[in-house]
C-alpha cells in the first residue's frame, strides 16, 4: 500500500512536468493518447517528450544567441563607427585650432618683442649684440635719419641691380614687395652703388605709411623728403639726392638675405632705429640681446643720477659696472 502511494506520487510529479514540457511543445494529453501510448509505455513517453523538451530548449537558446550575437556585433561595430567618426571629427577641429593657437602664441611673442625693443636704446642693443654674437651689427654713420625718429620693425628686404634699361617692368617687383609687406615691417632696400641715387621718394614712403609700415632704411640715396617729412614717414638712407633709379636698376629680389651699408640684414630680423643709428637683430637671438640691452639701460639710466651725486664718473661704473 505504501508503495503503491509512493509511485502514485511520482507518477503525479512526472505528469505534471510532461505536461509542462509538452506545453512548450504545444502537445496536449489527448494527443498523446491519440499517438497509441499505453499506461505501460507511459515512462518511455514522458521520458522521450522531456528529451525533445530539453532538446527544444537547447536549440532555442542557441538560436537566440546566434541571432543576438551579430546584433551585439552589428551594434558594437555602430558604437565603434560613430567613436572613430567623432574623434576624426575632433581631430579635424584640432588641427586647425592648434595652428590658431601657434600662431596666435607666435604673433604675441613678436608683439612683446618689438614693445620690449621700442624703450631700449639703439646704443644699449648694439652693446647687447656685441657681447652675445662678438659681431658688428649697427650700421655707418652715412646711414642718416631725414628727421629725427625712432622706430622698430621686422625687416622686409629689396636688391636692386645696377643696370641699364628700357624695361617697364624692371622695378615692378620692388612696388609689389611693398604691397605685400605688413604692419610693423621695415622696407630695407639695397641699390647697388647707389649713394647718389634716390631708392625710394613720397609715393613709396606713402604707400609704407598706409600699410603701417615702421619706417624704411635706404642703402642709397631718398628724395621727396618735404613730403615724408609732412607725412610724418621715417626713412634711413645715405643721402638726399633728386635722381631716380627708373631706366638706372632692375629689381633682383625681396625677403632674401642682403648687406645694408656693410651689416647683413635677413627678412624679418629686428631693426631698430633711433637717433645713434640703426642696429640689425637677428631674430634667432633677438629674445636674449633684448633682455641684456634692458639691463644695460636700467644700469645706465640708474648711473646719471650716482654720477651727479658722488660728483664722480668712477664711483658710479665702479657701483654699477657699466660704460
């Protein structure tokens, strides 16, 4: 009797999961006894619908994996698409912003060079220069103001040959250099032999000054001088004489490297000009020849008032070391 009960009991139990396996399958009982199963062929039917169940499951699973997992792919490879989009896109944005900032960083750095430039002294610049390089960077006492001026500017270069001719175009290069020039530069020009001939006048220097140009330095000679004068344009030059270089010179060059009276001058290094002279500063140790030229002025200008006091010119370089 009590085994009787217990195999009614697990006779209920295997019911109960065939049936819910067979509901997976969409079998119902009278289906199964439709198919000719017995009550002796019972277990042998559960045990076959629980391994088709089981088997049913297992595909099932595979199935939705396999079809999960080119979506999971298909969505991660979208993820990695848009990421890679997104940082070409960045990378675009940077670049141009980098250069934005280099230059920008550039343009600062010039502008507090030639500020810095603008309170020293020609003279203290020319000692600065021979200390750091040993050189002779200022340029002769021919090179002369037309008016008392001072002004500093990154140089642009001009070389004109001597030579006769006919040719309109001989001197068109030297305009356009002008006309491409930016604030700030000084038009340092070099007329070959050309102490006696003007290389430049007031349409040049007015064309400079609406440019914003600092000024100009003439290896040669400079005329309509009332005009610049009036127009308030420094200009730098051997002499003033009424010639013209028209039919005289041809144009060789501009931004290329030229000897100005005696000093070699290469596009953009610094010239600066005052009432001593004109002094060239290459640009690669412009930095450096400023901060000791603002030295040597800060001793000098502390000096003056040590030389009146002390009544004495070896008490005040013996306290500052300088002359």
């Amino acid at each position: 009797m009590e085994r009787r009960d217990t195999s009614s009991s697990s006779t209920r139990q295997s019911v109960s999961v065939w049936r819910n396996s067979n509901r997976r399958l969409g079998v119902g009982v009278p289906a199964i006894r439709a198919a000719g199963f017995e009550s002796s062929s019972f277990y042998r039917a559960r045990k076959t619908v629980l391994q088709s169940a089981l088997q049913t499951d297992f595909l099932e699973e595979s199935m939705s994996n396999f079809v999960r997992f080119p979506r999971r792919a298909l969505a991660c490879g979208a993820v990695l698409a848009v990421a890679l989009f997104l940082v070409g896109i960045a990378g675009w944005a940077w670049a141009p912003s980098a250069k934005a900032r280099q230059e920008a960083a550039k343009s600062n750095d010039d502008a507090a060079l030639l500020e810095g430039f603008r309170h020293v002294e020609a003279a203290s610049v020319s000692d600065a220069l021979e200390q750091i390089s040993g050189r002779k960077m200022y340029m002769s006492h021919r090179m002369r103001p037309i008016f008392p001026a001072k002004f500093v500017g990154f140089a642009l270069t001009v070389l004109l040959k001597k030579e006769s001719n006919h040719d309109p175009d001989a001197l068109k290069g030297m305009l356009a250099a002008i006309d491409q020039g930016s604030a700030n530069s000084v038009y340092v020009m070099v007329v070959e032999d050309g102490a006696d001939i003007a290389g430049m006048g007031g349409l040049m220097g007015t064309a400079m000054a609406s440019r914003d140009f600092s000024g100009a330095v003439i290896d040669g000679g400079v005329r309509d001088t009332a005009y610049l004068q009036k127009i308030g344009f420094p200009v730098y030059a051997l002499g003033i004489v009424p010639s013209t270089s028209v039919s005289h010179y041809r144009f060789t060059g501009a931004n290329i490297p030229v000897v100005c009276d005696g000093v070699a001058v290469n596009p953009a290094d610094i010239i600066v000009a005052d009432a001593d002279g004109v002094v060239v500063v290459p640009r690669a140790t412009a930095a450096q020849v400023l901060a000791l030229a603002q030295d040597m002025d800060f001793k000098e200008h502390s000096m003056y008032a040590w030389i009146e006091k002390l009544k004495s010119i070896q008490e005040a370089v013996k306290k500052f070391g300088r002359l």
